[in-house]
C-alpha cells in the first residue's frame, strides 16, 4: 500500500508558529513521524509539499495510479480549491484531509473547506495528531 501525503502552503513555517504554541514540530519532524508510523504500518509514503492548487492537482494525478489513499493538508487553500476537490471526487480513493491548529485560522480553514462532502475522513488538532489520525484512518 502506498499513500499519498500533501502538505500545502505554509507547512514549511510549522517550526515557527508551533514554537509560539509550545508544540515544537517542525516540518521535517512531523514528515520523520510519519515515515516511522509507516515503516511500522508495512506501508510507502510519497510526501510532497506544495504552495498551489495547481501543484496539488499535478501531484495527484500524476501519483493516482500508484496511491491506495490521500492524506492532505490544505491549509487556506481548502476554502477555495474547487478544482482539488473535483479531482478528488473524480478520484474515488480514500482522502484524509487534516489541519494543524497551531496556524492561524486553521479552525475558520477547517470549517469552511470546499473538500468536506468529497473527502472520506476530516481531523484538526495540535502537532503531529491530525496526520496520525488521518494516515491511520487510511489504513483501515
């Protein structure tokens, strides 16, 4: 099994605004994390880290053929990406979709996300705990 992993933009200042919050991840930890919790799950990652919808959409459908599921951080793009969420619905695979509440408005992001009705699964919270929850709700 091979999952896709999307960071979206901003997720390389997690070090930044997780310092202000005491959680103390940075990007490179939290992808680190995962690839521990996938080596264990006997599972691939693909990660990749993208500051456009237009990237994100390149990123999908080039890897569509060779993922099992999506494990996604939007970030503020969720409120307006309709074309990621068409993509995905034309998709048909299993799509985590995850919010990391040490950045600003990330619960207005959450809440207003244009992803919502095509994704199979939604978490948000401190650190590391969305994608986790998200990348073993992909598992199942």
């Amino acid at each position: 099994m091979k999952i896709l992993v999307i960071h979206g933009p901003n997720l390389p200042l997690l070090g930044k605004v997780s310092r202000e919050s005491g959680t103390r991840l940075t990007l490179d930890k939290l992808d680190k994390t995962l690839r521990k919790e996938a080596v264990i799950a006997g599972i691939e990652l693909k990660i990749f880290q993208c500051y456009s919808e237009e990237r994100m959409l390149k990123v999908i459908s080039r890897n569509r053929n060779e993922v099992s599921g999506v494990l996604i951080s939007p970030g503020a793009l969720g409120q307006c990406a309709h074309s990621l969420r068409e993509l995905l619905g034309i998709l048909k695979k299993p799509v985590a979709e995850v919010y990391v509440e040490e950045f600003p408005f990330a619960d207005e992001a959450f809440e207003k996300s244009v992803l919502k009705n095509v994704v199979s699964s939604r978490f948000t919270g401190k650190g590391v705990e969305p994608y986790l929850l998200g990348l073993n709700s992909l598992l199942k």
